[in-house]
C-alpha cells in the first residue's frame, strides 16, 4: 500500500468527499464517484507523485526497509 496511489491518499479523499451523500442507485453512486475524480486538480496528482518518489527514494536509502512517511 505504500506504493499504490489509491491507498496512499485517494481512496480516503474520495471517501471523505462522498461522505453524508445520499445515493438512490449504484449507478448515481458511480457517477458522481467518477465526477469528483475527475474534479481533482491536476497539480494534486503531480504533488503525489513527487511525495511518492521522495517515499521510493527513502525506502532506497532504507535498504527497503519499512520507512515511515510524515
């Protein structure tokens, strides 16, 4: 999970922008799952990749050990 993208911030920013909606079927579900994907600025994707490969390049420095993220 420290490598996947989806488990390291985007999981939890779909959740936490998803949240207290109410959904009458699962297609409104996937939908507006899909809208706020698509309304996550550019600049935020680049910003997590650049913390990801700052997070590669310590657990290359850690011998692959296990490296705690601030």
């Amino acid at each position: 999970p420290d490598f996947n993208m989806c488990d390291r911030w985007l999981f939890a920013y779909k959740k936490s922008e998803l949240k207290n909606i109410r959904f009458n079927s699962p297609e409104e579900v996937k939908l507006t799952a899909m809208e706020v994907f698509r309304s996550i600025p550019n600049e935020r994707f680049i910003r997590e990749i650049e913390k990801l490969k700052q997070h590669l390049n310590d657990v290359i420095l850690n011998g692959g050990d296990y490296v705690v993220s601030p």
